[in-house]
C-alpha cells in the first residue's frame, strides 16, 4: 500500500492523483523503467533538468527487459495514469519508447525534451 499521507523532499508525488510507484507496481515495471517513468513523470515539479538527464542516463542502460505487451490491461493502466496526470503527449511517447525497449529512440526525445527547457 502507498503511503500518500508522507512524502520525503517535497510534494511532486503526493501532489499527482496517480503517483509513479502505483503504476510501476501495477505493470510489474523493472528498476531502469521505473526509474524513467519516475524522473519523467516529476521532471517538471521537482529537479527540471536534471531529472531529464537521470531519465536519459537509464535510458543508455541496455539488456534491460522490456514490457512488449502494451495492450490490453497495460496499455489501458498507463492511457489512464498519462490522462489523470496530465502527461503530455512528448512525455509519454518517452516513457511507452522506454517501455517498448526503443531506448535509442527515448534518449533521442528526452535530449529534445532538454534542449526545450530554459536554462
């Protein structure tokens, strides 16, 4: 069970109706997707860029297992985590190319996603 009562640094998890462990957990996501997932997902209410450069990092980790299957439940559990937490469209087509095991692709749209922040 997620403790969404304590939050240690902040409130850039609490403050999402679906936190990033829920859906890790709910698709049996490994460290490096979740972790991509994680940074992706707080990027914008926490560390900015340096959360997209820990994603990109997990993304230039390779023999990693991916989720192939992205349909049915899985594909419906990440739509809704995607429309409930306002995940745009460039973020979430980093985090389903990480899930997909197109990590060359993931590392290209997050350097994108870089290059679009102030500095």
């Amino acid at each position: 069970m997620i403790n969404k009562n304590k939050e240690v640094g902040g409130s850039h998890y609490s403050d999402m109706k679906i936190e990033p462990i829920e859906l890790i957990n709910a698709l049996n996501l490994n460290f490096v997707h979740g972790c991509i997932v994680k940074y992706i997902s707080r990027y914008k209410s926490k560390n900015g860029i340096e959360d997209l450069r820990k994603a990109l990092h997990y993304c230039s980790m390779r023999g990693m297992h991916c989720c192939s299957d992205l349909y049915g439940v899985n594909a419906f559990a990440l739509k809704c985590y995607f429309i409930i937490n306002d995940i745009s469209e460039e973020e979430q087509e980093i985090i389903v190319s990480a899930l997909t095991g197109e990590f060359d692709k993931c590392g290209k749209l997050i350097e994108k996603l870089i290059d679009k922040q102030p500095c």
